[in-house]
C-alpha cells in the first residue's frame, strides 16, 4: 500500500548486472531475460529525514526509454519482476557502488542505504536500447533518470540476433545401454511351455552445442499406451511409432527431459494358429524395464528391437508429426522431428527401418501430446 507521507527522490540511478554497471546484452529471442536494477533514495519532502518507499510506491517505478522517457518500455522490449523459467542473472547489487541496498523498509530500519528494485528485460529486437527509470512523486513530479537532468543515468541493452538449433549444431549421441530376453508361453495338444527370445535397446541422445540445454518439449506422441488405434498397453506411454519388418517389431519412444529413469515399456501380443488339427496359443510377453535420461543436459529417444522367429506382431502405427523443441539455457530454440530410418541422424526422409531419426521441423506444430497415429 502506498503511504500518506509526502516524499521527495534525492537519489536515483540505474544500474546493470555487467561488471561495469551500464553495458549487457541478451539474445533477441523473447526469453533471455537480463537484469536492470533501479536504486531509489527519498527524504521526507521539506527535511533531511531519510523516508523509505513502500512495495506499492517501489512498483511504480517504471523503465523508460532513456532517448524518450515519456516512453515505457514496450512492444519489443518488455520488463517484468517475474522470472519465466530461463536462467536470468541476478543484478550484481553494487558493482562498485552501493553495497546494502535493499527492497521495501522493514520495521527496524533506520539506515541510509538506498532502496532497490529490480526488473527482468527481455526483448525480440536485434538493436541497442537505452535504458532508464522514472517515478512519479505523491505532489506528481515525475522524476526520470532523463539525459541531461540531475539524475541522468541509463545502461544500454543490445539485442543479439538470436541461435536457431538445426541439425547443424546439434548433437546426437547413440547407445547401447542393455539387453535382454523376454518370454513366450505356449499351449496345444494338452502340453505347455515357456520360451524366450533377445530384445535389445538403443538410446538417443540430443543436445545443443551452442550452450548448454536448458529445457525440452515434446508432442504428438501417444501419451498412454492407449491413443494410437492399434494396440492398447500402459507400457506403450510415449510411444510414437511401432514398425514390424519381417520377424521383429520396434518400438520408438520420447521421453520428457528428467532425472534418469527406470521404464516399463513393451506389450503382450496373444495369437493362435492351427497345426494338424491342433489349436496352439501363444502369449508374447514382449516387454522390458530399461533406463533412460541417463545423460544430464540432453533430450532422450529410445528404439527397442523384440526378436521373434515369425511374424506376428500385428498392425504397424505412428505419429508422423511427433517432435520436440530444443531451447537452450539464453532462450535460443530450435525444433525438430522424430521419425525412423536406416540412416540414424539428421535425415529429412523416413524409411521402413529401424533407427530414429531426427530432423528440423520448421514451423513448430500446434499439436501436442496424443493424437491419432497414422
């Protein structure tokens, strides 16, 4: 809440997170968030006494255009006090000056130190901007760190031109964390058994290179086992595509980017044929428990191969426009594809084989998360 004394600014500057205090810069991508601080000293208006301003009177400071202050900062350039999920330094307090300053006042204060109040710009334009601050007093004097005034004072901000991800500057790593066997049971004739065949897994891992990943998203991939019209199993969870060439069937999952993880994934396929006039039934327990996001800093794809003797593994499905968007920890992106195909990275083209593919994606799709497989 503002407050009924009536104050005057007698100190008023602003400041960056740089080490020289007046120059940063931040990738014009809209999410990069860089700090500018805004150091605030008032008087009770007509004394020496020093009048600590309160949250409410600390918010209204805005951020100028320093070239215009009548002029917030707007459109391509915005300001907020919330952080937005990306990495944003935080403003060094007194890079050379001005040690202890603080927020609002708390009730035992009774020092000289200035108050503070920090804003996270970000921006979608490849320029330089100047900077500053204004406020309104409660006699409606706006005081503004105005070129030329007695508190002239700004930093300049350049937007850079903001990294695409593609193909070209991302990594992808491939391996062959484990494998198995899984097991069939058979019964006709009045006898039964139980048998086993391999599995093997391989795992994909994507990173940026530029800097580090930050974060990713995926969509259009099969959320529950259950979405993609063919086959119904909780450990198809984030399946996008299922491929039966000859005796094997593959199955590729994306995973959310996480903590290293185990996963059920697999299905049971039951089937019955006919052998002189006998009726045979065999159940395929074809799952297995594998690791994922076993690499920090990277988005994980896995392909699991079950090996059979026949082909009876059913309908072929998949998320044609399954992908992901990369961004990095400034806000940079880059947005991809995932599909299959012999040659494993960076083909634009998929074929019926059995590695994951990625590939740029250009624009993002809408969809996200479960959809029709086709």
């Amino acid at each position: 809440m503002t407050s009924n004394t009536k104050w005057e600014v007698v100190n008023f500057f602003v400041r960056a997170s740089t080490a020289d205090g007046i120059e940063d810069s931040l990738y014009a991508n809209s999410r990069m968030q860089v700090p500018v601080s805004v150091f605030i000293k008032a008087l009770v208006q007509g004394t020496t006494k020093h009048y600590y301003l309160t949250q409410a009177e600390l918010d209204s400071i805005q951020l100028v255009d320093y070239d215009d202050p009548t002029q917030t900062l707007s459109g391509t350039w915005t300001y907020s006090t919330q952080k937005n999920g990306f990495p944003c330094t935080e403003a060094a307090l007194v890079k050379g000056s001005m040690t202890g300053a603080r927020g609002s006042r708390d009730e035992d204060d009774d020092d000289n130190t200035p108050q503070l109040k920090v804003y996270r710009v970000s921006t979608s334009s490849v320029e330089k901007k100047n900077v500053g601050a204004s406020i309104t007093q409660p006699d409606g004097t706006v005081v503004a760190t105005r070129r030329g005034s007695y508190y002239d004072s700004h930093v300049t901000l350049e937007g850079r031109e903001p990294i695409t991800y593609t193909t070209d500057n991302i990594t992808v790593t491939k391996e062959n964390p484990a494998n198995g066997t899984f097991t069939m049971d058979w019964t006709g004739g009045g006898k039964s058994g139980t048998s086993t065949s391999p599995w093997s897994q391989d795992n994909y891992y994507v990173s940026t290179t530029q800097h580090a990943l930050h974060k990713a998203e995926i969509y259009t991939y099969d959320t529950t086992g259950s979405g993609n019209g063919t086959d119904s199993d909780s450990r198809l969870a984030n399946c996008y595509a299922k491929r039966t060439p000859g005796t094997e069937m593959k199955l590729f999952f994306i995973w959310d980017d996480g903590p290293e993880a185990t996963k059920t994934v697999g299905l049971d396929r039951k089937t019955t044929n006919v052998q002189n006039k006998i009726t045979y039934t065999l159940t395929i327990h074809a799952n297995a428990a594998i690791q994922v996001n076993q690499k920090r800093g990277a988005l994980c794809l896995s392909r699991l191969a079950f090996r059979l003797k026949d082909a009876i593994w059913g309908d072929e499905w998949s998320y044609d426009k399954c992908g992901f968007t990369l961004y990095d920890t400034f806000g940079n992106m880059g947005t991809f594809y995932a599909k299959f195909q012999s040659d494993p990275y960076y083909v634009t083209a998929s074929s019926n084989s059995d590695a994951v593919v990625i590939g740029n994606a250009n624009p993002v799709p809408s969809a996200a998360g479960s959809s029709s497989a086709t």
